[in-house]
C-alpha cells in the first residue's frame, strides 16, 4: 500500500507537471514573431521550431491575444507572409509555403531548403536531443525536440549528419526531392565501452587510461535482491567477495580490491557515490536502476588522486541524470520467494538418545545411561502419535521445523522519472524494498517475531545550464531504513535462533505446554524448561526467546550536493573549473520490547490418566513478567561536510596532446554523541593531489600523478605524506609494423604503472603523538589517620608514539588489452604489490619495564601478487538474434614477509613467508586405533581437567619429536579463510523479444574450519550464552568412530557427553579443515519485451516481463551447509531466490 501510495503521488506530479493550456495570452505592440514563440512554449509547452532566415524579414507586428487558441495565434501571426506551420504532437514547425509554377522556374541551388524528419532508436523510440548539422560547417545545425522531431534550413547537396552520444552517426544529401528523413540510429556498443569514468568521476578514452580500472555494466549487477552487495562476487576482476549472511538487514557482502594485501588495521576499499565517501551499508542500499557507472579503481596509477583514502583501492559510482527529451517514466516493480539454499540435516530425536547414550557409556561404561527405554518408548510414541502419547511430558521437539518457515517473500519496487530541456535537466528516483525474514509469528503472541527490514530511498539530480559555460549540479538524495527482528541473547541484531535451536536438546523439555487444572485461566504462554530448579539450570528454550520481544532500529542518511562546472577558456583554452561542496546527517537509534517469559516444567505425571500438573520455576518478583518493557539503546548522530575543487586543462598542439589536473579535497565528520572528548573533535583529512598527462598520435601515453596528503593521527614530523606514480600505455595495434596482424587482432595494448600508496588508518587511535592519561582512573589509595581519606590513582591507557608513520603500499602493474575478431575483447594484469610500515604492537618489550600499555611501531611488511583476467564476446547473427558471453577471473594470494613474533626454534611457526589469514592449527594424522595406542603416543592433554584420549580420538602429529603435544606442534594449514581464486562466467541470447541469460560465480584456494565447539553433538558450546547440549547432525550420526565400526577415517571422532571428554577433539586442526571451493549457478533470467507496436497502442515506450533466480544450483565437496558461510554453518543461511518482475517504460 506504501509503494502504491508513492507511485501514484509520483505519477500525479509528474502529470500535474505537464499539464498546459492550449491558449495564448499576450498583448504588445511591435513585437517580434520570435518572441511570440517564445510566449507560445511558455505558456502552452509546445515547442516552436524556425529557421531563422526565415523569419528575419517578417515585420513587427501587434499582439492583442486574450486566452485565445493556440492556431488561432499561429493562424493571425502568420498572415500576410510567405510561412505556414505544421502541429506534430506537442511540436509546431515554422517553414515556408510551397512556391507556385512561376517561383520554380527560378534557381533552386540558391534558395534554402527546409528539411524535417524524425530521428528514432532501433527500438521505434524518439529520440530528444540529437544532433543535426551541416557536415562541413559543423556551427549550423539544430536539435530534435521531445518527439524527436527536427527543422533545418539548409542548401541543396548540404550534406547532413545526425548524431546522438551512444549511437552510430548518419550523413545524408539534401535534394529538393529528398528533404523528409525518418532516421534510425544504432546502438555503438563499442563507443559506450571506450569510454571509463576515472578518479573523481572523469571521463576518459579507454584508449588513454594507463591505471588499472575495470568498469561494470550496472544491468550486470541487477540481481533478485535488495542488496548490491551479493552482486558483487564474480562480477569483476579484481574483487574478492563473499557473502556470510542471508538474513535481512545483515547479509552485506565482505569484499576487497585485489584480496587482503595488508594485516594492519583497514583493509577495505573507499567507496564514492557521487565522487562522497560513504559506507558499505550506503553501497548496499543502492539502487541498480539509479546507477548510471560503476568502476573499480585498483593499482596506484588509478588511486593516486585520492591520496591515503583510496590505499586498498576504490569503488567509484556515479548515478544517473537526465537527458534532454520529454519526461520518461520508468517502474519496476518485483516479488520474490526465497528459500535456504542448503537446509542443516539434524538427526531425529530417537538417534539422538541413542548416540547421546552411545556417548555416555563408551566414556563412563559403569555410568547410568543418560535415557532409559522408558523414555525412548514413549518419545517414539510420541513422534509416531500412538496410543496415549503425551508431547508434553515426552517431548520430541523440531525446533528448526517450529521456529523456522521453509520459505519467505519479499518486494520490491523502483520508479523514476527523468528528462529536460537544453538548459535543465532531472532525474528523479524512489524505491521501496521490503525483506522478511523466515522465522515464523506465532498467534499466541501478539509480538511480531520475524526478520522484517524495509528501505525506503529518494534521489534527486538536477542539472542546470546557467549560462554556455557554466552548469550547476543539485544533488539530493536520501535514505531511510527500519527494522525489526528478535531479541537476541547477545544484543546484536544477528540472528542467534539457528544457533540457539541447534544448541537445545529435542527430548528434553517442549517449547510450551498446555494448560493443566491450575493454569486454565492463566492468560500467558506456558513456556517449557529442563527438569530442576530454576537457578540450578541454565537453559534456553529457543520458542521462548524467538517470543519474548523485539529489537527495532532506524537509520537514515540525508545527503545535499551542489556541483559547479565552469569553463574557463576566457583565462586560457581548454581550462575547466569543477567545485563540490556536501554535506549529509546520519543519525541511527534502536531499542528493545521485551517481557520476561513464564517457565514451567513436570512437577507431577499420572501415567493412568495421562495427565500433569506443572510447577512455576520463576516465581521470585520481576523473574517473570506479562508485560512489555521498553528498553533504549545505542543511537548513533554524526554530520560530514566535502569541499572539493578541480582544475583541469588540456591542450592539443599538432599530435601532442597534454592535460593536467590539480585537485583540493577537504572533509571533516563531527559525532554529536561521543562518549569521549577525544572522539568528539572533528575528525579532519585534506589533501592536495595531481595529474599530468601526455600522448603523442594517440597511440604513445605517459602520465604522472601525486597525492599529498595530510593526517591528524602522525606528530608534525610525519603529518604529510607524499605519494607519486608513474603509467605508460602503447597502442601497438596502430604501428604501421602491427598491420599484417589486424585482420586477427584489431586491437593490442600494453599498459604499465608504478607507484607509492599511502595508508594513514591504520589503528581505531585517532592521536598517536598524544599520551591518554586518565588522572582518575588509576588504583585507590587510602591516607591519613585509619585510612579515612582515599583518591584514584592515575590510569595511562596509551603512550605517546611520536614515530608512528604512514602504512605504505609499493604497486607494480603490466596490463595487455587486446580485441580480437572484431568480437572478443581480453584484458590480462599481473600486479604486485610491497606494503611496509604496517603497524604493528611490540612483543619483546621485557615486563621488567613497568609498561602499563602496549607499544605500537611500523615493523610489518607483506607482500601480494595476482592475476586479473576478463573477457567479453558479443555476436550478432541478425537485427533478431545475438550472443553475448562474458568471464572473468581473479587469483589473489599474499604473504607476511616481516613480522614482529618470537624467535621460534621451530620454523613452521613463523608467520614468514605465509598468507595473510591463514589457518593456524595441528596436523591430524587419523583417529587413535585403541586405548593402547592412544597410552603410547605422545602425550596430547589440552588442560589440567581434559581427560585423555581413547581409541577414537584424534591423533596429532608430533612436529618437534619432543613426546608433547602442545602448542609448538602448531604449524599453518591449508589455503587462507578469505579466497584466493574468485571467477564468473555468463552467457546471454537475445531473439527478437525474448532474451534468456544466465551467470556462473565461483571461488577457490580457500580454507574454513569447522569449529568443533560450536558443532559436537551433545556437548555444550563454549559460546556466550548458549547453554544447551548441541543437536546431532545427521551426517555425524551416520560417520562416526564407534566400538562397533572402528573407523580410524569417520567424519566425526568418537563421541562425548561433556567438554572435558571431547577437549582432545576440539582443537583446530586438518581433521575440521575444508575446502571452501564451490561454484554455483548464481543467476538465471527469461524476459519477454512486448512488441513496440503493442507497447505504443498501449502508450508505453515498452515493457518487460521478466523472472529470474539467485544461488539456484551449488557444487561442492562440502556438503554439511552452504559452503558460502565458511565455518559459521549455525548462522542465518543464504538465501536462495525465485522472482517475478515487470519493468516499464512510458
């Protein structure tokens, strides 16, 4: 109903705005007929096009229109002269009458000739805003109006050229026989790709960029999802991404610029939207449709402009403006259904009796098993619903299947209205996406329980050409987020109900039960608990907390822009002036509503009757509460302000062309809310960046750039820092040598850069030079006569580090781009890049020095090296059918070459020379034979209160032959946890109005654990908050060391009951290391155009009814849970997506 509500407001202002009278009011004397025109668009919004020599002898004349009709004008205007005029739409074309028989015997060659046509798109759209003019005096020429349509006095044999930005130019002769045009312009494909936005949103030829910059398409990020982050993976080469969440809200995407290339403190690329730095969150809300470019700027040549901001590269988007024409209207409007793309398989709760006594006995055999066969009777009893079952005091609880629906739906909706004349231009967009969540609402509880985040976004870009020089920019945009979702044991808004559920046992109490004779009035749920006391049980019943209440939160962002483009060519040609100034307000709060649930358990059971009674546990005073408290909680206000202003200047002389770029940025952010003065200040960055470039011919290409940049966080002595580089490109395919090879490769070049990248944030500490003192925070001392005076003690929480510099990156970068058969465009980097100076904390700082805080210097070094790789084909059989496909891949890998640790005696302990997030653990050998065995071997004991390991234990291996096994058997193992290998391939067809598409992304050379205390059934987790047995997984139940099947290669080692027997078990180790290598289907899409002739009977410019899918099909080796999610398998799963769309334009 909201969307609805905001389409049709929309709409209606949009209608209201274009809504004229049709008649003419003006009284003047001598006025001429240009300013009659003029008067005619103001007030009716018809255009009037002429030709000015046409109208240039028309005398003067007398206005005396009162609320007269439109022809009318036209029709008293024009008497007495030699002009008539056509309507077309909401056109009026001035040309002269037609000459009699006498008049066409004179000379035609001399007079003018009034061409008209109508310029249209291969689709049948009119285009606004084309170009007509005369092919060798390029200063006559005119526009086509909103419908496309176009005048123009020109000679006879004046060759004309149509050209519109985008599309393939036209040239046609003018004949007194041929002076009507109906043009249709092609699409240039490869025009639109030769051009790349660059640092600060610049417009640059693909041909003279020497950076490393790869552009994505924006409708290759469109996927079925509310985030565009998940879109990212696979998309590009050069990003490293991966997604470790589905729910709503919190499902962003990690991702990096050329892998981690650092171990310090930020190791995320900058993101710019409209050339501001924003967040990831702001990225992740926006919208495909209002995208217009989205680059990524990845080596030194390409970031050197953003100094220190851009040092683990950039992500550059710019959204969309209008174009000259009438108003076009656009809406998309979306529905999905999504699923879990991989559902856990926990086993049932009779195999989960049986093993949980299986557990008990092959530890403790003398012990009395934890579930007689009372209990397992009646439990499958109540599972099969026999006679007299009883779920309540013979609980068998799916708490997944309860808690959890197998499927949700979400909606989405975008709609924009863009358009303008010569001298403004607008773009005006706004989109609502609602995601729920898949746990279920309960009707005994009137407190909504399921995931629900809803976005709402405005944007608005108008351009303003004040004079032919100068053009004004007003930006606005805003966002505004909301959602509600579970309380969760943590605080946080991550859902713990899968790991809670996966964490209770499902025998041992119900989620509720029914009332029994002293509760039948009771007007509260009845929740279930563990038999005992109240206090002598730590216990979690998931129903209950999924029940207890809500967290709610709201965000927003609002952001106002205001752009100047200035052309300067009076100081000299070819200067332009490009100044920004913004500023936007974030402010965000959350709170909780909850109330404290009712416990209850067995306090009696009349096998006979097969009835209970029950037994209140919580019963001390505010223990259990029927009503909703509320409950602040954090809020977060902070307001920044950019300056930032561009000199640029290029000058061509004969084949030498240069060009220069100076630029100021300034920003400061200011929270409102600090809890610290330290963090209240403003926090301020400036910097001074340049360009210089140069080509000879276009084909030989030099560039220098510098960032300079200052930083509050360094003493003076280090305050600034300096950062050039260097680029070079060669288009070799235009050397006369080259030509024998360009009937195969009708494109090559080489391109290299080399440079310095400076990284200030490098720690959450804003004042290195400065020492924190807390003069109040210290030990307590007491004095004076029986100690009856007492003052704190002083506090430090940080030295002074007046040495601590800036992070620096050494960026290396060889690129080839070739096209080849006219279809096939490659591009091929090598990179490799030296970062130093990361900082790092001391380590053999003796304690003997009284240091209360620990002491940071620039000590690390590491190294990261890479290929990055895409291609493109496109073929086109026929104006029906076409082929595109499209790949890319990226290989990632880096290392620590110094690092600050302990002199080991033991080599494979240095961190030297191995990946950044590498795994770290013991090397598992197999499971212990026997008893026997595991007595013999060296000793492996992991605490003072582990017990030994038995047959069925992991053995580890001894790595130092010392007969212990402790941490010095520790080495690295596997590949690291962010991934090395990420790649994508697709493929799309277009036949006449139907087009299908599909994408593959995948990632490889990546390592996870499974963690073992989070996973091993019937043991207790060791997490915060979670106090259950952990559930079984079926996997587990199926592979599994047991006296009966002695398997010394089980999926899971021989079981246990309690932490201390399963210690030997939980250590990280290669027994939990897996391969996190996967490729999945990630999309597929069938859409259906409605031919143009029906979409215009329909008045539409056309519409597209589309469906599509997202992670529909995995591969992998790893089977337990999506693969995606690494070693979190209890988190909120990814999602998989089906969707239904519709997408019009009119």
């Amino acid at each position: 109903m909201k969307l609805a509500t905001f389409i049709v407001f929309l709409a209606f202002m949009q209608a209201s705005a274009t809504v004229f009278s049709q008649n003419i009011t003006l009284k003047q004397k001598e006025v001429t007929l240009k300013k009659v025109f003029n008067e005619i668009h103001k007030q009716t919004g018809y255009s009037v096009y002429w030709s000015p020599q046409t109208i240039s002898k028309v005398p003067r004349i007398k206005a005396d229109f009162q609320d007269t009709p439109l022809e009318d004008v036209l029709k008293n205007c024009l008497r007495n002269t030699n002009l008539t005029y056509t309507i077309d739409g909401k056109s009026v074309i001035i040309k002269e009458k037609k000459a009699d028989a006498v008049q066409l015997t004179a000379p035609v060659s001399q007079a003018d000739i009034t061409i008209t046509g109508t310029v249209r798109d291969g689709k049948g759209v009119t285009l606004p805003g084309v170009t007509i003019s005369v092919a060798d005096n390029p200063k006559k020429g005119t526009v086509t109006d909103n419908n496309g349509k176009f005048v123009l006095d020109v000679k006879e044999g004046a060759v004309i050229r149509v050209s519109f930005v985008g599309f393939i130019s036209q040239t046609f002769t003018v004949s007194s026989d041929n002076k009507v045009f109906n043009v249709v312009l092609m699409e240039d494909v490869r025009q639109a790709e030769e051009v790349v936005i660059t640092a600060y949103g610049k417009r640059e030829r693909k041909e003279a960029i020497v950076g490393s910059v790869t552009t994505v398409k924006p409708a290759e990020l469109k996927i079925p999802a509310s985030n565009l982050t998940n879109a990212l993976a696979g998309q590009a080469a050069g990003i490293i991404a991966f997604q470790g969440s589905g729910q709503p809200g919190q499902d962003n995407a990690q991702f990096f610029i050329r892998g981690v290339t650092t171990f310090g403190y930020k190791v995320d690329p900058l993101i710019l939207i409209d050339n501001i730095e924003l967040t990831t969150n702001d990225l992740a809300r926006l919208q495909v449709d209002d995208i217009a470019s989205f680059s990524i700027l990845k080596d030194a040549s390409a970031t050197a402009l953003y100094g220190a901001r851009g040092a683990n590269g950039v992500i550059l988007v710019s959204t969309k403006e209008g174009k000259i024409g009438k108003p076009q209207i656009s809406f998309r409007a979306e529905n999905s259904i999504s699923q879990n793309t991989s559902s856990l398989k926990i086993a049932d709760p009779i195999t989960y009796m049986n093993l949980y006594n299986e557990a008990s006995i092959s530890r403790q055999p003398t012990a009395p098993v934890p579930f007689n066969q009372d209990k397992i009777i009646n439990t499958a009893n109540t599972i099969n619903k026999g006679p007299g079952y009883n779920p309540y005091v013979y609980p068998a609880v799916d708490w997944l299947g309860m808690l959890l629906k197998k499927q949700t739906t979400t909606q989405r909706g975008n709609l924009s209205v863009s358009g303008g004349t010569p001298f403004a231009r607008y773009y005006v967009g706004g989109s609502y996406n609602k995601d729920n969540g898949n746990l279920r609402d309960d009707p005994a509880n009137n407190n909504s329980a399921n995931v629900k985040f809803q976005n709402y976004q405005l944007r608005s870009n108008v351009n303003l050409n004040l004079t032919k020089t100068t053009e004004a920019i007003i930006r606005f945009s805003g966002t505004f987020s909301n959602y509600s979702g579970p309380l969760t044991t943590d605080g946080s808004f991550s859902s713990d109900i899968y790991k809670i559920a996966l964490h209770t046992s499902p025998v041992s109490f119900p989620a509720y039960f029914s009332p029994d004779d002293n509760n039948l009035g009771t007007q509260h749920i009845l929740y279930g608990a563990p038999q005992g006391t109240y206090l002598s049980n730590t216990f979690n019943n998931p129903y209950a907390l999924l029940m207890r209440g809500h967290k709610t939160s709201s965000e927003s962002r609002v952001l106002a822009q205001l752009e100047l483009n200035q052309k300067l060519d009076f100081v000299t040609k070819g200067l332009n002036f490009h100044g920004i100034f913004s500023t936007n307000r974030y402010s965000y709060f959350d709170s909780n509503l909850s109330y404290n649930p009712f416990y209850y358990n067995i306090a009696s059971y009349n096998k006979v009757t097969n009835s209970y009674t029950l037994n209140w546990l919580n019963q001390d005073p505010s223990d259990a509460r029927e009503y909703l408290s509320y409950y602040p909680g954090r809020t977060n206000i902070n307001t920044q302000s950019y300056i930032q202003a561009n000199l640029d200047y290029t000058k061509q002389v004969g084949n030498h062309n240069f060009s220069g770029t100076m630029i100021y940025t300034q920003q400061e952010t200011v929270y409102s809310n600090a809890e610290k003065l330290i963090d209240a200040l403003p926090h301020r960055n400036l910097g001074i960046a340049g360009r210089a470039a140069y080509n000879y011919k276009g084909k030989y290409f030099a560039e220098f750039n510098f960032g300079y940049n200052g930083t509050e966080r360094f003493s003076a002595e280090h305050r600034y820092g300096f950062f050039p580089t260097i680029g070079a490109g060669w288009l070799v395919s235009e050397e006369k040598f080259f030509e024998p090879l360009t009937s195969v490769f009708n494109r090559v070049k080489v391109r290299a850069s080399y440079g310095l990248v400076g990284n200030d944030a490098i720690s959450d500490r804003r004042f290195f030079y400065a020492s924190d003192v807390n003069l109040n925070g210290g030990a307590r001392a007491s004095f004076g006569t029986n100690g009856g005076y007492s003052h704190n003690g002083v506090s430090i929480n940080n030295y002074a580090d007046p040495n601590v510099t800036w992070e620096t990156s050494r960026q290396a970068n060889l690129a080839l781009e070739f096209t080849a058969f006219k279809n096939l465009n490659v591009i091929a980097e090598f990179y490799n890049y030296n970062r130093y100076n990361i900082l790092q904390p001391r380590t053999s700082i003796p304690v003997t020095e009284g240091l209360e805080q620990t002491i940071y210097a620039n000590l690390g070094k590491a190294n990261s090296k890479g290929i990055d790789l895409s291609a493109n084909y496109k073929q086109v059989f026929s104006n029906s059918l076409s082929v595109t496909a499209r790949g890319n891949f990226t290989l990632a890998s880096d290392k620590y070459t110094q690092f600050e640790q302990p002199n080991y005696p033991e080599a494979y302990r240095s961190n030297i020379g191995q990946p950044i997030r590498a795994g770290y653990g013991y090397i598992a050998e197999r499971l212990f034979v026997d008893d026997a065995e595991a007595q013999s071997s060296p000793t492996q004991r992991f605490s003072s209160t582990a017990r030994l390991p038995q047959g069925g234990d992991i053995k580890y291996r001894d790595l130092n032959g010392d007969g212990l096994i402790d941490s010095r058997d520790e080495t690295f193992i596997g590949y690291p946890q962010v991934p090395e290998i990420v790649y994508g391939y697709g493929l799309s067809t277009q036949y006449k109005n139907l087009d299908v598409s599909a994408f593959f992304q995948g990632q490889a050379r990546v390592s996870f654990f499974i963690d073992p205390t989070k996973v091993s059934p019937f043991v207790q987790s060791t997490e915060a908050y979670v106090y259950g047995q952990t559930q079984l997984l079926q996997q587990f139940a199926d592979s599994h060391w047991s006296p009966e099947n002695q398997n010394l290669y089980a999926l899971y080692p021989r079981l246990s009951i309690t932490k201390d027997e399963a210690e030997n078990n939980l250590q990280p180790s290669t027994w939990w290391l897996r391969n996190g290598s996967f490729m999945r289907l990630k999309s597929v899409e069938i859409g259906y155009s409605l031919p143009a002739s029906v979409s215009k009977k329909l008045g539409l410019r056309n519409v597209r009814i589309y469906m599509n899918g997202l992670n529909l099909v995995t591969w992998s080796s790893f089977k337990l849970w999506d693969p995606e999610l690494g070693g979190n398998g209890f988190a909120y799963p990814i999602q998989k997506v089906y969707n239904m769309g519709i997408n019009v334009n009119l």
